[in-house]
C-alpha cells in the first residue's frame, strides 16, 4: 500500500472506557481501504501520578509530528488534562457537530443539524477568580482578538462550504466590552465573506429559538462558555451526549489549521468500564471526522454514515435503547462500512 494511503494517528490512551473505545476505533479502521497508523501515548491517571510532564510532553511530541490526534476520556485529578494539552497544543477553537440520529429517542420533534463553533479559550473560565473578605467573590472575563478571529474564520469558512449562514451569539449588549469585542471581530470577518449570510443573536434569545425551530440553524459561532452549554443542550436534544464528537484546532498566522484533535464529549464511564456494554458512537464519529479533516472525505462520510445507520436499525448499545454490546456494535458499523472506489 503506498505511503499517500497510510494515515499516521498520535492516539491519546485514558481512563475507564478508554481502552474499549479504543478497540472499537482500531477495529472500524482496520476494515478501510488505507492503512492507519496508530501512536499511542499513555495518559491515564496512572500514568500521570508516575510522571505528568512526560506525559505532556508525549503527547505534545506525537502531535507536533503527526497532525493529528484521537483522544479518549481522561480522569481530573490535580489537573485536567483537556485543559493542558489545549494550552500546550494552543488550541483555539473546538468544532462540535451535533445532528439528529433516527433510531435515537428524544423528548424533541425538531431536526438538528448544528455545527457549533466554540472559541476554546477566555470568557469566564480563563480565571477561577478569588475571595475577597467573607461576602465577595470576583473573576476576570477574557475575550482576546486572535481566538476570536480564529473561530469567525473557521465558522464561516464551513458556512460557505455547507452553503448555509453563520450566527454568532453572545451577551454583547450586557457585557458590552468583551462580547461587545467578540462581535465586532466577527462582523469584521464576515466582510471578507459576502457571499456568506450572517447576524447576531442574544444567547438566551438563541436557547430559545433553537429549541423552537431548531432547523433554522446550521453554524453557531459563540464565545467560551456559551459554547460549552449549547453543545451539551444541542446533545440532549438529540438524545444522548454519547452521540458529541469534537475537534479541537490551532491556527498557523494565516488562519490555517495547524494541529487537529479529535475526541468523544462522554466521560470516563468507570461504573460499566471493563464489561463491554458502553457506547462508542462517538469515539467511531471523532474518527470520522480525524478521516474528513486528513482528507479522507470520502472515508470519513462512510464511517460516519455507517454508526448512524447501525443505530437507526436499532443495532445500538443500551444506553440508546438497544442491546448490543460494544464489541456487536462496533462489528454493526463494520458490516456497513463500503470500501471507496
């Protein structure tokens, strides 16, 4: 097999679920027609109380030489190991995807079909804040321009390439200075894209009408935190978080995606890791989404297509009301995968 065909992947092992997860990946990508390349690096808590820095370092190491990376859930102990591989790999922007899946009940009749835009740094999590005296507590909100303009970019980058607007979402008339600054930063982008419709909606304003009418959004673009809560509003509409697959980027001066990771939204599961029932929906969706970003469009589109549809023929875990097991899911998704060309 020529080398243009092998995909080289920095793998990113954790906890709990971590390992099963990773079976599931390794099994769907054995049955593509290109090799895929897998270089594990630890970060399980373990592995971390031996000696994190290593680790880190590792991590950053197989990253730099490879591009890309697939991570699985890890535990936060001291530390949480999304936050120190987003600031040691600077990542500045996290994609999540979240569409309706048939076969998946939901308490919700709309059809999503939502790229959320998340600047993945600043806001209100920049700063823990601190006391002061018995009765005052303070924190310092951030929204800095190259961030910003990194995820405007992206945002409107993929509205032109799904053919749809964009919409970017804050609190600017409250927080006038911050949010006001996000949205200035994105209009001034969206100059760049005549051709791409764009507005602004208050972000109460937008919970409200997305739960509404739903379809009337395809891309999102949103400040730190307001991103964390419509991404996981966006999964329960859906049904589940188990279905959340993510991409985490950085940017060269350019604008240009530089380092790409990719990883499930669930946790580390430790009650039911080891007997084989979790869901690896979106741990098979990360890699997807790793295929389309590597230029495995195609490829990607199968895998993609191919966990939906083992879900919608209730082929599922049980946690989506089916009763496979991880290893009969993932052999599910498999029998749909159809070899490119």
């Amino acid at each position: 097999m020529p080398d243009s065909e092998t995909l080289h992947v920095a793998e990113w092992l954790g906890d709990g679920i971590s390992a099963e997860l990773s079976a599931s990946v390794h099994q769907i990508a054995a049955a593509l027609p290109i090799r895929v390349h897998f270089h594990p690096v630890d970060l399980s808590l373990a592995a971390r109380r031996k000696d994190a820095t290593a680790c880190y370092d590792a991590a950053l190491a197989a990253i730099r030489q490879h591009r890309v990376a697939l991570k699985y859930p890890t535990v936060t102990e001291k530390e949480s190991p999304n936050k120190v591989l987003r600031e040691r790999c600077r990542f500045s922007v996290i994609h999540r995807p979240v569409a309706s899946l048939p076969g998946v009940a939901t308490r919700h009749d709309g059809q999503v079909d939502l790229h959320i835009i998340r600047i993945a740094v600043g806001g209100t999590y920049e700063d823990a804040g601190r006391r002061i005296g018995d009765d005052v507590a303070v924190s310092i909100r951030v929204i800095e321009r190259r961030p910003s303009r990194e995820a405007a970019l992206y945002a409107f980058r993929l509205g032109r390439r799904l053919s749809c607007g964009v919409v970017s979402s804050s609190k600017h008339t409250i927080q006038r200075a911050t949010d006001g600054l996000f949205e200035e930063i994105v209009l001034d982008v969206a100059r760049q894209f005549g051709d791409v419709p764009h507005h602004s909606e208050l972000f109460d304003a937008l919970l409200y009408k997305l739960l509404l009418k739903p379809e009337a959004y395809r891309v999102v673009v949103t400040p730190n935190e307001y991103g964390d809560f419509l991404s996981d509003m966006a999964c329960g509409m859906v049904g589940s978080i188990g279905l959340g697959a993510s991409a985490n980027y950085s940017f060269d001066d350019r604008g240009d995606v530089e380092l790409a990771m990719f990883d499930p939204a669930g946790g580390t599961a430790p009650d039911i890791a080891g007997k084989g029932i979790c869901n690896p929906s979106a741990a098979l969706l990360a890699f997807g989404m790793l295929l389309t970003h590597s230029g495995f469009r195609g490829l990607g589109t199968i895998v993609d297509a191919a966990v939906r549809g083992a879900i919608a023929a209730r082929e599922s875990t049980r946690d989506l009301g089916g009763s496979c097991s991880t290893e009969q899911f993932t052999a599910a998704v498999a029998r749909r995968l159809v070899p490119a060309g």
